[in-house]
C-alpha cells in the first residue's frame, strides 16, 4: 500500500480517540488508527450512498399512480426558504 506523509492538527478528543485505539491494541500507532478510521468512515458512506441509490430507483421505477403525494409544494421547502433568507439577513448584518 502506498503512503502519503501529510501533517495535520487533531482536536484533542480526535487525538485522544485515535490514541486510545492504539492503547487498545487495534491499530499500532495513531498514524494506522487515523488511516483505519477514515477507510471505515468512507466504507459506511459508500455503503449509505448505494442503499439511498437502491431506494431511490425503487421508488423511481413504480408507475406514477402508486406515487404518494406529498402535498403542498410551498410545505415541502418553506424551511429551506426561511434558512436562505436568515443567511442573507446574516451576512448584510
């Protein structure tokens, strides 16, 4: 496997982490713990993404009359509305 040296900054809860699971004998130094933990954190993503992609061509393959209705569209993203405005609010502010 080929390797990249790279410096980084951890908080001291993700050094702490990492350290405890050397201490505890997973990974044999916080270099491996890191490497570890990020090829599981990218597995259970890859993993989360093709069950949403399943899902959402299951959903996509019904015929249009077994679609649920979702009611008011206005409903659907007066939230994702009023967040862009705050975000605009606050950066005039």
């Amino acid at each position: 496997m080929t390797t990249h040296k790279q410096s980084v900054s951890f908080t001291v809860f993700a050094f702490d982490y990492a350290r405890g699971l050397v201490e505890a004998g997973e990974y044999p130094n916080v270099s491996a713990a890191v490497s570890g933990e990020l090829t599981k954190a990218k597995s259970a993503r890859d993993r989360d993404e093709r069950v949403f992609e399943a899902e959402l061509r299951r959903r996509l393959s019904l015929p249009i009359d077994q679609w649920q209705p979702i009611g008011d569209l206005g409903e659907v993203t007066d939230s994702g509305r009023s967040y862009l405005v705050e975000l605009e609010r606050d950066r005039r502010d």
